[in-house]
C-alpha cells in the first residue's frame, strides 16, 4: 500500500512539475529580431557609430577640449 502511495504521488508530482514547465515558458520570452525588408530605408538609430567615425568624433572631442583648456 505505502509503494502505491508513493507511485502515485511521485505521477502527481511529475504532472504538477510539467504543468508548471509549460506556465514557466511563455511565448513572450522569444527574442525576435526585426530586419528592415528589402528597399526599406535602414535606421542607425540606437547604434555605435563605425570605427572610422568613432576616430572622427574622438579627435574632434580632443580638439574642443584642447580649445576649451587655452580659454
């Protein structure tokens, strides 16, 4: 009688713990990545800017500074 329990209570437990697994993986967890479609005008927004203009917009930081220090 105990071992029944048991069976029994172990299949309620597995049940119970594949109820919770599928309320735990709701679809909104899904990474979805939007890519413009073709001929769709591309938005930098948001992104770092290229090495080369990284560069750019160093030296020029450096030069306002260097202007801003001999004021």
């Amino acid at each position: 009688i105990e071992n029944e329990r048991m069976a029994e209570a172990a299949a309620r437990i597995a049940q119970l713990a594949d109820e919770l697994n599928q309320e735990d993986a709701p679809d909104a967890d899904v990474l979805m990545i939007d890519y413009p479609e073709e001929g769709e005008p591309f938005s930098d927004k948001g992104k770092a800017p290229m090495d080369s203009d990284q560069l750019r917009v160093l030296q020029d930081a450096l030069r306002q500074q260097q202007e801003d220090l001999e004021r």
